[in-house]
C-alpha cells in the first residue's frame, strides 16, 4: 500500500424486483510511514586500507520495500564533511533495502558515518544513528644497520629505515629520529644525524655518523619519536665491534747527499687511518752500526692528516755505516708497526792544510815555528794522521811537533816545524798530511819563503905593550856573530896610522870560539910617537862588513 488518498464506489444494474442504484464509499487517506535506518560495517579499521559501510533501510511488513536515494555524510580525519552515494547500489531483500559505500583511511582518527534517506512514495525520509570507527595509532618497523661490521676505529655510519604503512594519502611516520650510542666503556657517544628522512614510498632512511675513539664493542639503538599517526618505536640493539687500526709509519732520512760531521736526520711520521684519531705514544729509534745514540724531537702533530712525527738526528763524527731502524708499540688504539733500517754510508772528506810562520820578520840566528794547521769537517773527529816536513834553503832538517785539537775548532790538529836561521837565505817549509781514517790525504801544502839577510857583527879592538921604544905593541880583535848563527869567518884590514910613521902590523892567524872569532896583530915600537890602529871587518855569508874602534898607543 502506498500513501496517498483512496476511495470505492458501486451500482446494482437491477433486476426484476429492483430498481438500480449506485453507491460511494468515503475517501480513505494513507499516510508514508518512517522506515528503520541502520548502518553497519565488517571490515576491519586499518591505516591506508578502507571501510565498507552498509545502510539498511527497513519498511512495514505488508508493504512495499522502501526505494528512495540514501546518501552516507561522513567526518573523518581528511576532511571535517564528506558525503558518499551508495557505490555498490541498492539491493533488496523482503522490505529491506541495503546501501553500501567504501570510505578511504588514510589517517588515525575517528571516522563517523551517517545513513540519510531521502523518502520515498511509502516511506519518510529518516536518518541512522552515527556510527563511530575509530583508527588507532600504528607502530613503524625499524631496523638498525652499520657497515662495514666488524670495523676499524674511526667514524662509523649507522642507518635506521622506518617502514610505515603503505596506501595512496598514507603519511608516513614523521617523528624526530634519534640515535643511542654507548662505548666499551658504557658511555654515551653523540651522533650527529648526517641525512634524512629519505623518503620512498613508505620507507624513511636516516643516516648518522659517530667516532669510535678506541677498539671493542659498542652497542647502538635508533628510535622515531610518535607523531599523530605512529606510536614511538625503538629498533633492536646493534653491537658494533672496533679493532684496532694499523697505522702507517712513514720513515725516511732528510739530509741530502750527507757528508762526515753532518748531522743525519731520520723523521718517522706516525700516520692514522683517514678518520681515526692520531695515534699516541711515541716511535722508537734504533740506531746501530756506527750510530750509538741520537737525539730525539717531536711529535709534531697534524690533525688535518691525523699524523705525529717524531726525528732523531745522528752526529756523524767518524766515516762509517749509520743505520736507524724505526717501530711503534701501539697503544689502545693502534696496533704495532716497525719499519726497516735505513742505512747511510758517510765517507772520508778532505781537510784543509794552512802553513803560517813566526816570527813574521825573523833574523839571522831567530828560531822559526811553522805549523800546519790542519782543519777537519765541523761537528767530526779532528784529523789524526802523520804530517811530513818538507824544508826548503839552508835549513835540512827540524823539531816537529803535533798539537792535538788545539786550534780554535775542535776538528783541528796543529803540527809545528822548529828550525834555527843559522844562515842566510832563503827558508821554506812544505807540509804533507798523510790521511787518516776519516780524512784523505789533501796533498802537499807550501809556506811562503822567508829571506834571512846579513847582520852587522859586534867587532871590539884592544892593545896591550908600548911605552918603550922597541917594544911589541900588541892589538886584538873580537868579531862576534849573534846567537843561533855562527861565528864570522871573514877576512879583516889592519888600518894603523900615527905621528910614529908606522904604516904596517904583522897579523896574527884568527881564533875562533863558539860565535867569536878572534884577530890579532903586532907592531914593534921602533920609532918614537903615536900609534893609531883600527880594524875593518870584510864580511862573510852572514855577516856584513864593519869597522873597530880605534886604539891610540
């Protein structure tokens, strides 16, 4: 029966008996009536899935099914109001009318959903009773990796993926990611994070990067903070195990092309891995063969390259082989390292042989020194070797002396030649330096000539007689030379004048003792008067001529 307004009329056509006659009934109204509305669903609220709502409209048994447009309004966490016609359509069963409609959820929140008729010629449009679905959070997967694992000190990466859910509209979890990082020691290392989120689909991966200051295990966690679709969720521990890097140690010898008495300097540089921290510790020299000891320096620490280095520097007083070996003990951090020895050969040098004389202006009868002054290589051994005298002139032969490390460098030896100048002449001396085991022999060196000139002799003339006529006068004369000469050997001139008129003195043969030399004449007084006597030296080699003093008788 459908609303509305309904009325009956009849006639009897007659008969025999009866006349005929027509009725009416009275108008009868019938009103719509309110249908019963439902609504339902059973499917199960997930993130990104959907939810099928079904509307069933019900109407009086008896009757028609109810047949009017239903329309779903929904409040869901996209959009405050939403509406969604029946997708699936009408079906009917009976007086029961069902709707159906499909509602995306894409976010947590609660989905309210409400069933409208609109009516019908039976039926009054009606509304159901809102039905609530509420979405709970969801909880992420995370996982936690770092690679290389086991690894060597130095920076390590972890990565943390957060897998949300899947669906068009779905967000993704957007939580503050943090990283939880402990040392062998269990305390707290930082970690910066280094990229992130990278998304994909519905995978995040963050990234971040820590320093691992020392070998053993280190454990790590990565947790993302909740947000309005995702509860908070912290990933399985990862344990990391750190060795012990091997460092590099670069070992080389500085000094080019070293020669004896020049320092060798041997620089070992402690290299750590590009990311680690700089090894501690020191580097240990091992000198051997002529190399006993050396002086240490450094470190010298580079951060940028994470390096230290370390010298020893080797004097090289004596020829021979100097080796330095160099090694690195570790510490907690670095393992062991050593290096071969690096071996330097030094050779003989050549010294510098310098003559000088003194005195600067010697005389007959000085004593000369020469001395060879014979100079080593600076910071060596002095020179040790045999010096050979070579003279020059008159003199044949000398004194030689040798003055060890006297000179004013400690390298050098003075050797001294003693001569006497017992003549005139020209002096020399050559000084000849035989080597040694550090040194070469340089060759013969020569000294300046020295010029030694005649010298005036000291002459002295005395008489003794006289007073009587026919006596002898006697005159003696001492010519003498100077110490470290020898004595005069030339001849004289007997000079006599006088009022006695005496012109001539009989000479008597010279005498010689030690640097005199003695001359002597006699005059017999055969005239009365005076007598005057002087003497003339003539010279020698050494000495030259001079002239007595005069003595009257």
């Amino acid at each position: 029966t459908l609303s509305g307004s309904y009325s009956a009329s009849f006639s009897f056509a007659g008969d025999s008996s009866y006349n005929t006659i027509t009725a009416s009934s009275p108008t009868s109204t019938v009103s719509p009536v309110t249908p019963t509305v439902a609504i339902t669903t059973s499917s199960t609220a997930t993130l990104g899935g959907s939810l099928l709502f079904i509307a069933t409209v019900t109407g009086t048994t008896g009757a028609v099914a109810p047949h009017g447009a239903l329309t779903f309004t929904i409040s869901d966490p996209v959009s405050a109001t939403d509406s969604c016609t029946s997708t699936t359509g009408a079906s009917t069963t009976g007086v029961v009318t069902s709707y159906s409609c499909t509602v995306a959820t894409p976010k947590v929140g609660a989905y309210i959903v409400t069933a409208h008729f609109a009516g019908d010629n039976a039926y009054s449009a009606h509304a159901s009773t809102p039905l609530t679905i509420t979405l709970a959070t969801q909880t992420p997967l995370i996982t936690l990796t770092t690679s290389p694992n086991p690894t060597l000190h130095g920076t390590s990466i972890l990565t943390a993926v957060v897998t949300g859910v899947f669906g068009i509209g779905v967000d993704q979890p957007t939580g503050a990611m943090s990283f939880s990082i402990t040392d062998p020691n269990a305390l707290p290392i930082s970690c910066a994070l280094s990229t992130g989120p990278v998304t994909i689909s519905n995978v995040s991966t963050y990234t971040c990067s820590f320093v691992t200051s020392s070998p053993g295990s280190y454990s790590a966690t990565a947790r993302i903070a909740a947000d309005n679709n995702y509860n908070a969720v912290t990933s399985t521990a990862v344990t990391i195990t750190v060795g012990s890097a091997t460092p590099s140690l670069l070992f080389t010898q500085t000094t080019s092309n070293p020669t004896l008495g020049q320092a060798l300097i041997f620089s070992a540089t402690l290299v750590g891995n590009s990311t680690a921290f700089t090894p501690t510790g020191a580097v240990i020299f091992t000198p051997t063969g002529a190399a006993t000891s050396c002086t240490l320096g450094g470190p010298v620490l580079d951060s940028g390259n994470n390096s230290a280095t370390y010298t020893c520097t080797i004097a090289t007083p004596t020829v021979g082989s100097y080796s330095v070996s160099a090694s690195y003990a570790g510490d907690a951090s670095f393992s062991s390292i050593s290096v071969a020895a690096i071996t330097v050969t030094i050779a003989k040098a050549t010294p510098t042989v310098v003559i000088t004389s003194t005195p600067t202006q010697p005389t007959l009868g000085n004593t000369i020194i020469y001395t060879a002054t014979v100079t080593g290589a600076s910071n060596a051994n002095a020179p040790t070797g045999a010096l050979t005298w070579t003279l020059g002139g008159p003199a044949t032969s000398c004194a030689p002396a040798t003055l060890a490390a006297t000179g004013s460098l400690p390298t050098q030896t003075i050797y001294t030649c003693t001569i006497v100048a017992a003549a005139t002449g020209s002096y020399s001396a050559t000084a000849t330096y035989g080597g040694d085991s550090n040194y070469n022999a340089p060759g013969a060196t020569s000294s300046s000539t020295i010029t030694i000139a005649q010298v005036a002799p000291a002459i002295s003339l005395s008489a003794s007689g006289g007073g009587t006529l026919g006596s002898t006068l006697t005159y003696t004369a001492t010519v003498s030379g100077i110490s470290g000469s020898v004595a005069p050997t030339g001849t004289v001139t007997w000079n006599v004048s006088g009022s006695a008129l005496i012109s001539a003195c009989t000479p008597v043969a010279p005498t010689t003792s030690g640097l005199v030399t003695t001359y002597g004449c006699t005059i017999t007084a055969s005239n009365p008067g005076t007598y005057l006597v002087n003497l003339r030296y003539n010279g020698d080699t050494n000495y030259s001529t001079g002239t007595s003093n005069t003595v009257t008788l």
